[in-house]
C-alpha cells in the first residue's frame, strides 16, 4: 500500500483480506505462512529466497521498525500489516490467521527468525493448529553481522547471549554470563544497553574482567550492516567508555582473541 512513493502501514489489531484478488480472496482454505529472516537491515545482506518471498506473499506482516527497512520491496497489490514493540504475540497471530484464511502470508523478523526472532513464537501458537504449512527462512543475525565487519572473531566456539530481562530473569542470564566466562567462551551480547536498562553491561563486563585478561579484545558494532554503521575495536578494561545501545552488538573475545591491525580475529588452531 502506498502513498506519494511512501510505505504506509496498518497499525491494528484485526487484518482484513482482499477483495476477490487471486488467492488471497478471503476463502476459507489454507494458505501458506513464511516466517522471514531479513538479516541485519540493508537489502544486499538479504538471501535471495527472502528478497524473492518478500515480493511475491500477499501480506508483509512485521514490527514497524523493520516494515521501513523493507520499503523498496513492496510491490503493488500486497499489504502491509504492522504493530509496536511488545505487539509479538498478536503479530504472530495475525499472520497466522491471514494464511488460514488463504492467504500467503510473510511475517519477518530481523537477523534470522530463530536467534530471538518469531520463529518459535510462530510454532507455539500452532501447536493446536494442524496442516497450516509454516516455511521458517534464515537470515544473517546481528552476531554474524557484526562479527563480519570486525574481521574473524567467532572463529571458535562461542555463545549469543540477550542481556534483556524483559522475558528471561536477570539471575539466569548472570548464571549464563559467568558460565561462558569461565568457560572461555567467545560472547556475542545482544540488547545490552537500553535508556532504562543500563547495569546489566556493567555487570555483564565485571564478570568477564574476573576470568580473562583487561587486555582482551572487545569488539563494539552498532547498525552492523546498514549503511551507517559504526564499529570499534577496544579492550574488556576500556568497553564501557564507549557508546552502547539497542543497536550495538559486542562481540568479548576468549583468551586467544587478538587485534591485528584494524581487525579482531580469533585463532581457529590452525598451523601457520
């Protein structure tokens, strides 16, 4: 749907279908539901399957903030369906309820829509539902974004870790924070500053300063992948003098992580 070359959105809580248009004619058979990964935000780290889907489903349904990173991809006919932050379990119920009533549906989500995304939401809520067809299409997330542009970092064993309280306790998360400390694990941590939430880093960084040395390369990488991307290589001592947000990825490297030249690169073990 557009408006003077602008996407527009519909910001509800019921979608309606269209109006004797091809499949999605309002009937009562099934249609099909992608669950899309769009990758970090800029089109060219899309895979070509979710560029192809994207553009031929009947309905786009997405949080609003990514719905505008997906502006050029709406083609004439489609319609787009979004709501806010917090909206996840009537956005997936929406795009559920459009593909039951024929439509082909895709619901997107940032990164890949397993890491944190809508996938599993997606089939919990179809656990009572029977022969609704679901494809789940992966897509780049924030680690590996990220981890591209400071050069190799994840090149061991590593683990993703949200530091937002808002669905899992904060003691299990130190509990995961201090086992992959000790551990000696690569870290990728996501949403690890919010304006409200501001401890958990400073928390999350004091546990990594009691097992690996100060000097242990800290990538910083915000809006990795979108065009303005910021990033910088700093140490686990120095970490916090720098900004953090909702849109920063930080990447702690394991005791063998090191800085060569402009780039972060853990060994894999090889011989050279």
């Amino acid at each position: 749907m557009r408006t003077s070359g602008n996407l527009k959105w519909r910001e509800s809580s019921v979608a309606t279908t269209k109006d004797n248009q091809g499949k999605g004619n309002g009937s009562s058979g099934r249609g099909k539901l992608y669950v899309v990964g769009i990758g970090p935000g800029d089109i060219e780290y899309m895979s070509l399957k979710a560029y192809r889907i994207l553009q031929q489903v009947d309905v786009i349904v997405g949080y609003k903030t990514y719905i505008e990173l997906l502006e050029e991809l709406v083609t004439e006919g489609q319609r787009v369906v979004s709501n806010g932050m917090t909206k996840e379990v009537e956005r997936c119920q929406q795009a559920i309820n459009l593909a039951l009533e024929g439509e082909e549906v895709a619901i997107v989500s940032s990164g890949d829509p397993g890491v944190y995304g809508m996938a599993g939401l997606i089939l919990e809520l179809l656990q009572e539902e029977v022969k609704l067809e679901v494809e789940i299409i992966p897509g780049i997330t924030a680690a590996n974004a990220a981890a591209s542009s400071l050069g190799a970092p994840l090149m061991h064993d590593y683990a993703v870790i949200s530091l937002s309280d808002l669905m899992t306790p904060w003691e299990v998360i130190e509990d995961r924070l201090e086992k992959t400390a000790e551990g000696d694990f690569i870290v990728a941590l996501y949403n690890p500053k919010s304006k409200k939430r501001v401890k958990q880093i400073e928390i999350a960084r004091d546990i990594f300063l009691r097992n690996r040395e100060p000097n242990t390369p800290v990538g910083i990488v915000r809006k990795a992948k979108r065009g303005d991307e910021e990033l910088i290589i700093t140490t686990l001592v120095e970490m916090l003098e720098h900004k953090i947000d909702m849109v920063t990825t930080v990447i702690i490297g394991n005791s063998q992580t090191f800085k060569q030249d402009n780039l972060m690169v853990t060994p894999r073990g090889y011989e050279v």
